[in-house]
C-alpha cells in the first residue's frame, strides 16, 4: 500500500502565521508521526482539508495574510513533490470563513459553516462540484438548521 493509504493527513498550527505551516502523517499500523517534506508550503490557518477518493487533499478557506479566504487548493498525494497547487473555481463561492468544517462526498466537497469574523458566523452549506470546479450554494429544505 502507499503511504496515504494507511495513514491519517493533518496539517499543523495554530492562529498565528508562525506555526500554521506544516502537514503530517500519523501511521494507523505504527501509531507513529512523521513530518511531511513538501514543496513550498502554504501558511494558512484555521482552514479544512478533506481527501478525494483519488489520494488528493482539498484545503479550502482559512486565514492568509491576516484575512479570511475562500481559496481551495490541491495536493496530489500520489504526485512528486508535493506540493499545494491553487485551483482557479466558478460560480459562487462561499464567502471568506475560517472555523468551517469539510467532506467529500461523491466527488463533491461540501462547506458547512464557519466565521468571517469574531463575531460574525454562518450556517449556510456550499458544494463544490470537483469534475467541473463549480460552485452552488445550497438551499435549506429543512426548518431545523444547526446553530452557526
């Protein structure tokens, strides 16, 4: 098997610039860390990363340069080196939010929630549609939301 293939991804930091760069393995036979070396790494905080059945990591949202984003980028867990590639999407995307959380369903990422602010917070879903790069914002059918 490859690496990402028994293993768990994490990218580390905090809230601060200096230690949000950096992405790890944790080995699930082993139950051990190890550093992974990658090509000019991006310094993003507080963003969600979810993992495509294809091996590739979809970053999307965070902190850069002190203000939140709504950026998505790829890394091909199967492509050397290594490396975060910014991906150009269309339609709507969600706006800038950090705190947010992430999956990848049936090659779609789905954006839930999130903050663009202290003080502001969403509640609102977002989809990504992976073949065509396209966004939608997805309307609520349901009068039970979960609190932003």
């Amino acid at each position: 098997k490859q690496w990402y293939q028994r293993r768990v991804a994490i990218t580390a930091g905090d809230f601060t610039l200096e230690h949000g760069k950096g992405l790890y393995k944790f080995d699930t036979t082993s139950f051990t860390w190890y550093e992974v070396s990658l090509q000019d790494d991006l310094c993003i905080v507080s963003h969600s990363i979810s993992i495509s059945k294809d091996s590739v990591l979809y970053m999307f949202g965070g902190v850069a340069l002190d203000e939140p984003s709504n950026s998505v980028y790829t890394l091909d867990l199967k492509k050397a080196p290594l490396m975060w590639v910014a991906v150009a999407t269309q339609g709507t995307a969600p706006l800038p939010r950090v705190d947010h959380c992430s999956a990848i369903i049936d090659n779609r990422l789905y954006v839930f929630g999130g903050s663009g602010s202290h003080i502001l917070w969403y509640n609102d879903m977002s989809m990504l549609d992976l073949d065509s790069l396209t966004w939608s914002t997805l309307k609520m059918s349901s009068e039970v939301l979960p609190q932003p």
